[in-house]
C-alpha cells in the first residue's frame, strides 16, 4: 500500500491509534458519560476491560474535588479550545480501587454528529514524580557521601573555580565553606607553586584519567591563615549538567609524616645503639680474655685450686659474652648496612662457607655435597653468612653419625629455592617458627654451645632479599631449611629499615 492511499481519516485507523496510544484517553460526552476508553486509560485507573464505558467522568474524581465538577465541565462544553485543565493545581484521578494517581490532563472538545465529546488525555504524573524524588534522594545521598568523607574533597570547574567542598576540607583549609565556593582553586595552593598550577590543571583537563597528583613530588596545601599542609591528592572526574568537572580527594598526611620521621628517628637510634654496643664491648672484653688467661698460665702458683678454677669459669664466660657480642654486631649489621648487589656465583659462595668452616668439617667428619648452583643478584658477602649459618648448623646438630649435608635448588617460575638438608638431631615442629628470633635456642649450652643469633641473622639476609626461609623436620629425622630467593631482586626489599622510613618520607605513597 501506498502512503498516499491511506485516508487519515478512515474510523478504523483513529480507533485503532486511540486504543494503542501509550497516554491514557477518555471521550466524554455532554451529560457526562464515558463514551470511548483506551487500554492505557483502564490500566492507570484499574479497570478491566470495556467498564469504563457509560461510567458518570465524576466517578473518577477524587471525593473532595467532585462537588462542582460537574458544573465546571458543562461549562467548559461550550468553550472551542483544547486546554489543560486545573492549570497551577495538583490534580488527581481516582481509581476504582479507591486509590488515587496524580496527573495531568488535557481536554480537547470535538464535534460529532452525534453532539460535542470531549477528549480527555491523562498523564500519570505519579511516576514521574517518583522518578525525580529518587533522584533527588540519590543525589541528597551523595552529597552526604561527600560530606561525611573521612578526606576533603573539592570540585572544581573547567574554568578551576571551586564548585562543592565537604566539611573536611573546612577542617583542613580553615575556611568557611561560603568563602571557597567560586575561588580559583589556586587559593588551596602555596604561592610558590601557584603560578604553574593552571597549566597542570589545563593538562589535566585535556586529557583527564584517575591518578594521583604530582606523582614523586612533595604536594603542600595552603591553609587561610598562609600555613602549609603536607597533602596526597587524588583526581578524578565528573560529568555535570554544566561540563566536565574534577573531583580532587585530598588527606592531610602531617601526621604520618611526623609518625615516620619518629619511626625514622628511633630506628637510627636503635641501629646505631646496637652497633656501637656490641663494638664497643669487644674491646675491654678482649682484655678481661688476655689478661685472665696471662693470669692462668704465670700466676697460677699463686692462686688456690678454688682460684684457679674461678678463674676459668671468668674466662670462659668473658668469651662467651665476646661471641654474643660479635654475634649481635653481626645481626646489628646485617639489618643496617647498605647492601651491595651484584651478580653473585653461588657455587663460589658455598666454596668460601666451606674454607670457613673447614676446622668444624674435619673435627666432625662431615661430608657436604651441592648440585650446581644459580647465579643470583644479592649482596655477597650476606649469603657466605646465610651459606655459613645453616651448614654450620648442620654439623653443629649432629646426631650420632658423621653429618652428611645436602645442598640442593629448585627452580620455580620466579623464585630460587635453596635446600640445605642435614642428619641431624632434627627441630620439633613446635619450635619451627620460634628458631629464627633473636636468642631463641632449643638446647643447653653444655650440650651444644650457641647465641641463638645465627637464625635470626640468616632471616634478616633472607628479607632484605626480600625472599623467606622456613624449616621441615621432624625431631630425630634430620632438618631441611628452605630458603626462597626471588629471580627479580627487589630494591625496596633491599633497603635497611632506616632507608625505607626514609623512602617512606620522601613519597608517602610508595
Ligand atoms: P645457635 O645455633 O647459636 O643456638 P641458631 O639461631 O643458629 O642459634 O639456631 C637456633 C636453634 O635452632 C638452635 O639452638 C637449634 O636448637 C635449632 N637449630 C638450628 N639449626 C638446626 C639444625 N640444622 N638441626 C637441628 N636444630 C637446629
């Protein structure tokens, strides 16, 4: 069919397009009847099918309004014009469950042979409404999102003036709300960075993504009364009705920074106590050794048998204390020192452990065998230690045979994994974790003499590898120590605890 032959006009098509119209449509005729109803009109006011034909038009006004509807309508018969009606009033339509709908309505008066109908046209409004409240609560909980956030937030506009601030940037600024809104966003900012800030903002706006601000850089805000604030910034943007607009979350970092530089402060102290400590004892240490054992051999005449005997008991506690203070010297070092990393041969490493423990391997019988080792990047002279540590453990705990020692490694996707498995007397599951603090020994002295340092000087190397170690055993079985060294070396991991609270203070967030 062709768009032309179709008469616009033909019944069919107007009735056909009244039914199917998705706007509730009534025809009311002069006394007032319903005389046509389409499917929308009988949903939205809860009729079935055909009911609302020959219906009084009243029976669908609310009780309160139908005193002098009918009037009105007679009046508005005569008049020639479609209009809304009620206009400025709240209108309502009452359904035949009793319930009522807000809407709005059109009339539109129209001439049959049969006499004047009126159109009526009827739009709920009710969901509509709903639609802009829930929109308008989402936005009301929003904004108090924003509000309540626990770091300030600022809006600014494309033109960088500041368009919605929360109470914690009042808290951190030291402004009034009223005296931000609409300032350049430069008034949050020190005056020595101020004058670059618009291009970076410019930058920003061309071509805008969520990040942090000043990436390396030290940011500072500037509060009302010209004091600076240490800040993190983070950006983001937002589409408005009025363009796009950047969101800047803002922290107040002046107290973790002062919490780092204490952290800093104390891990100096501490790390510089324990050095000069453990070295500085070494010295009158060595003496109270020389000069006990001078008086063993050249004055012994002259001492009792009881004497004597103290004596050695002097003696061997004096150098006792002199290990335990070389020992901790060496933990104290380990932990502080700057590491040297390089490509290290490990199979050299296990050599030089090896001539190190020479005089223990012959004393005890051990044998040692390694499998090719890997090449790792790590401070050397650290693994002869960790290399050193752990073997000479193996030899150390020996039970009733000869200690056989096997090195072995593991190549895992990212890791080194490094087993040094003895015969040991082996380690009660009890005590795996606890073997590698400071101090912690399982044995006493008389039956195998220690510091209960040696672990905890190879799980200090271990971290600063920023790999792990752990042991399997099985008391009685002998014991495997596992150390994991990652492939990529790590240099934060690397660094000694006063650097990293250093690298910490530099970017907090790092
Ligand atoms: P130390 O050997 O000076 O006591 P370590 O820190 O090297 O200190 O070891 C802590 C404890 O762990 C030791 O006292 C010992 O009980 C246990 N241990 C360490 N290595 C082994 C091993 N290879 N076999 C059995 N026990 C071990």
């Amino acid at each position: 069919m062709q768009r032309g032959e179709v008469d616009p006009l033909a019944p069919e098509l107007a009735q056909a397009a009244l039914l199917a119209a998705p706007v509730a449509l009534l025809a009311v005729d002069e006394r007032g009847s319903i005389v046509l109803a389409n499917t929308r009109s009988e949903e939205l006011l809860g009729y079935p099918a055909g009911a609302l034909i020959g219906l009084d038009v009243e029976a669908l006004v609310p009780e309160r309004f139908r005193q002098g509807h009918a009037e009105l309508r007679s009046g508005y018969m005569g008049m020639p014009s479609a209009r809304a009606m009620g206009a400025g009033r709240d209108l309502f339509a009452l359904r035949r469950d009793g319930r009522e709908v807000q809407v709005e309505i059109g009339l539109n008066p129209i001439q049959t042979e049969a006499g004047r109908v009126v159109l009526v046209a009827i739009v709920d409004i009710d969901a509509r409404a709903e639609f802009a409240a829930r929109l308008r609560r989402q936005e009301r909980h929003l904004h108090q999102a924003i509000e309540s956030a626990a770091s300030a937030m600022v809006m600014v506009d494309a033109a960088g003036r500041i368009v919605l601030i929360n109470a914690q940037t009042e808290a951190i600024f030291g402004y009034r709300r009223a005296e931000l809104i609409g300032q350049p966003v430069e008034v949050l900012i020190p005056d020595r960075y101020r004058r670059g800030h618009p291009k970076l903002r410019e930058d920003y706006f061309a071509r805008p993504s969520v990040r942090p601000m000043g990436q390396g850089r030290d940011l500072f805000g500037m509060r009302k009364d010209g004091s600076e604030v240490p800040i993190e910034v983070a950006l983001s943007t937002i589409e408005t009705e009025d363009g796009l607009n950047v969101l800047a979350t803002i922290v107040d970092i002046s107290a973790r920074l002062e919490l780092l530089g204490r952290i800093e402060r104390s891990n100096v102290e501490l790390e510089q106590f324990a050095s000069v400590a453990s070295h500085d004892l070494q010295e009158p240490l060595r003496k109270v050794v020389a000069f006990g054992r001078l008086l063993h051999q050249d004055c012994s005449e002259q001492l009792s048998r009881d004497g004597l005997e103290w004596l050695g008991f002097m003696i061997d506690a004096a150098e006792r204390m002199r290990t335990l203070t070389q020992d901790l010297l060496t933990l104290s070092r380990v932990q502080s020192q700057s590491i040297v990393a390089e490509e290290v041969e490990t199979d050299g490493v296990l050599q030089e452990a090896l001539e190190n423990l020479a005089m223990a391997i012959k004393d005890s019988g051990a044998e040692v065998t390694a499998e090719p080792l890997p090449r790792v990047r790590a401070d050397r002279g650290h693994l002869v230690q960790l290399f050193q540590n752990l073997i000479g453990n193996g030899i150390k705990y020996r039970g009733e045979v000869a200690p056989r020692i096997r090195v072995s490694v593991v190549d895992t996707a990212n890791d080194w994994v490094l087993s040094f498995a003895d015969n040991g007397i082996g380690v009660d599951p009890r005590f795996h974790e606890q073997i590698f603090g400071v101090f912690k020994r399982l044995h006493a002295r008389e039956a195998y003499p220690g510091t209960g340092i040696g672990l905890a000087i190879c799980k200090r190397i271990v971290d600063r590898l920023g790999g792990a170690i752990a042991v399997e055993s099985a008391e009685g079985h002998g014991a495997t120590f596992r150390v994991t060294v990652p492939k990529r070396y790590r240099p934060e991991a690397a660094m000694s605890g006063v650097r990293l609270v250093q690298e910490l203070r530099k970017d907090p967030r790092s």
